[in-house]
C-alpha cells in the first residue's frame, strides 16, 4: 500500500522497459508488471485512477510494441474490474483510445 501514490510513476518505467531490446530486461519487466498489477488489484483501500489512466492511454497511443500495448490493455481490463463505478468517469477518455487499438495491425492486441 506503500507505493499507491507512485504506481503510475512506476508503471510508467516498467512500461518503457516491457519494449527493451534486451531480453532480460523484458522478462524482468513483464514479472514486474505481472506483480504490480496483482498487488494493485489485491489492494483494498482507494487510489486515484487519474494517473493511472493516463500512463496506460499513453502507452497505448504512443507505442507501437505489440507486449506494451498488450500489458496497457490488461491493466484497463483489470481497472475495470476492480473499480467499475469509479471507472465510468474515464470513458470518455478510454473509449475513443480502445476504438483506436482496435485497427492495430497486431491480431494478439485486436484479439485481447
């Protein structure tokens, strides 16, 4: 519960590194994210979205690596189960972002 206030800082990082050209970083990087993702969801009291939200719509927009787009997309899925109510509120935001992943070239991000 510590790190709530910089998951989004921290995501971020760990986003950049899922797309390193080393494949050591990228597999340390993808069990980072797998561990982040699960401590946030397993995390009982509230965090602000908004940060969040924001990191993940910019990888998503910004990038063209099929892991980072597809490791943006599960955190979404799992924002959306955890915080549904809270979640309406970015919409707006996410839907046209989403509308978007959709014409990726990746059939692995279409499909996700």
């Amino acid at each position: 519960d510590a790190l709530l206030p910089y998951h989004a800082e921290v995501l971020k990082a760990i986003m950049t590194c899922i797309s390193d050209g080393e494949g050591e970083i990228r597999k340390v990087a993808e069990r980072t994210n797998d561990d982040l993702l699960s401590l946030v969801k397993g995390t009982e009291g509230g965090f602000d979205l908004s940060p969040l939200i924001d990191t993940l719509t910019g990888e998503l927009l910004g990038k063209d690596d099929v892991p980072t787009k597809m490791a943006a997309l599960r955190w979404i899925n799992m924002l959306l189960e955890k915080r549904k109510g809270d979640m309406n509120t970015f919409i707006p935001n996410l839907l046209p972002v989403l509308l978007q992943t959709l014409s990726d070239p990746s059939d692995a991000v279409v499909l996700l």
